[in-house]
C-alpha cells in the first residue's frame, strides 16, 4: 500500500533555510545524494508548494552529459519519471512535464491519491507539508541532519504539532550528516 512522506534535508537547529533563505549548506555530497537517490527512487508522485516547486523544477530540463556526475544523472531520471502535483495560489500554470496545478489543498483528494497509488507519494516543502501533517495524512517522516546551525530560519515543521513516532532507521555519513526516519504512530 502506497504511503505519504515527508523528507527533508535541515540544519541542527531544524531549518530547511536559513533567515536568509538560503539553503547551499544543505547541498548533498555524493555519498547522501545516492542516498537520497534510493530514498526517492519507489516515489510515484511528488506534492509540491510553489517554491519547492521552483526549486525543484531544475531537474526537468537538467543537462545529462558524459561529465553530469552519476548521482545526479540518477535523480534527474528519477524525478522526470515521478508525477509531480503543484499546489498554489500565485501560478496560473507550470511548465515541467508530468505536473498538474492545483489552487487548493484537498486532504480528501490526498487520501485518494494515496490509496490509489501502486507507489508511495512525498511532500515537498514545509508550508504543504503542514497541511498534510495537521490533516494526519502523512506516515513517515524523514529528516536528514547536516552539520550546520542556521541560526534561525524555515523549520521543517509547524508550530504547534504534536505527533508520536516510531524510530524506523537511522544512517550516518561520512561528512558527519545523520539521516533520521520515523513513522507516525496512528
């Protein structure tokens, strides 16, 4: 049975950007890019906000070459292969292929999206997340911890949630980054 995640790269502090917005210390070396590669491969659809949308529509046209290093030529197939649905209020359309828009948050529509999917879905960005976090609809969430105080910014979750969980698994890398993976206890 498909399910919804939540996966992020944050600092310590649990920011996904800084107060600036800015977010390059959170960039992947190559041993957590493959692992976010396999982390993301049985993705079937990613739900996206607008500016996680933005960010990530880079890979709809990114160049693959003979010098395009093999992890990100491996997350370029795969996020081009997954359906991606934009959620916004400012677009009045998209232009990456395999996305649709909508201006609406529906939990309903998410719940049957989940169970109709023969592969799990995953939420991109904390605003939209949020929403699916407050509606219970997403069962596993998994944090990545880079070595980095932001010292304010984004956080990865809403104020105010209260959620128990159940330790899945847990990675360390060479680079001193922790990967965290949780299910939610229903």
């Amino acid at each position: 049975m498909a399910e919804l995640r939540y996966f992020v790269i944050a600092s310590l502090d649990g920011c996904i950007a800084d107060a600036a917005g800015n977010f390059d210390w959170a960039a992947p070396d190559e041993e957590l890019h493959a692992y976010v590669n396999d982390r993301m491969r049985d993705v079937g659809t990613y739900l996206y906000g607008r500016r996680m949308w933005e960010t990530m529509r880079y890979w709809d046209t990114a160049p693959v070459t003979d010098q395009t290093p093999a992890v990100e030529a491996d997350f370029t197939a795969i996020w081009q292969a997954a359906d991606k649905v934009v959620y916004s209020t400012t677009l009045s359309a998209v232009d990456t292929a395999r996305t649709r828009l909508t201006a609406r948050f529906d939990p309903d529509e998410i719940r049957e999206l989940v169970s109709g999917s023969a592969r799990d879905l995953a939420v991109g960005g904390p605003g939209l997340a949020a929403h699916a976090l407050r509606a219970g609809l997403v069962s596993e969430l998994e944090i990545v911890v880079v070595p980095t105080v932001a010292g304010g910014g984004t956080s990865w979750l809403p104020a105010g949630l209260r959620l128990d969980l159940e330790l899945l698994g847990e990675h360390r890398f060479a680079s001193g980054a922790v990967d965290l993976r949780y299910r939610v206890r229903r």
